[in-house]
C-alpha cells in the first residue's frame, strides 16, 4: 500500500513516527509530506524519517495565503508522482485537495 502523510507541526512526528516505522517494516511504500515549522524537520532527521519538505511556517497573512497556494501545488505535484492510496495528516487540508489527482 502506497501512504502518504502530511505533518504539518513537531507534535505529527511524535504521534506518527511509530506509525511510519510499522508501515515501513510490514512493506509499505510511506511518503512524508512535511511543512517545516519550529523543530519539525529536526525531529524527521533525529527519528531517521526519510520526508520532502513542502513549506515553511509564514507569520505574516500576506504571506500565509501565498503559501497555501505554494504548498497545495507542491503537495498535489507529489500525489501525482507517488499516487498514494492513503492520505493520512492532522488537520492538514491539503491533502483531501490532492489526494484525488488520478481523476
């Protein structure tokens, strides 16, 4: 089965990184889609977790906005290419708009 995951915030690594590990050992194919905010790329790293990140963390709205667009096409461009069964994130609405690229 073919998974992909959207973490999105330091805490989605913690609760998905035993998750990951099973998925990989039983033979799934697991793509990490994550957004680098505060310590979240840094836990991927130290936890051995292969990812492609999508994002960075935007203070500002202007730039918030320029940025849900920026990380949809990078998340959908990454559908396209890996066409996952699963789509698996925490809050992360950016998935469900890319999970159906094959339609």
């Amino acid at each position: 089965m073919r998974i992909l995951l959207g973490i999105g915030h330091p805490a989605d690594v913690h609760l998905f990184r035993f998750l990951i590990n099973n998925l990989v050992e039983d033979g799934h194919d697991v793509f990490v889609a994550a957004r680098e905010k505060e310590v979240t790329c840094y836990l991927l790293d130290k936890f051995n977790i292969t990812y492609h990140r999508v994002s960075f963390h935007q203070k500002a709205i202007s730039k918030k906005l320029v940025n849900y667009f920026v990380r949809w096409v990078r998340t959908y461009r990454l559908c396209r290419t890996f066409s996952p069964d699963v789509a698996l994130g925490v809050g992360d609405f950016y998935l469900p708009l890319s999970i159906h690229c094959d339609d």
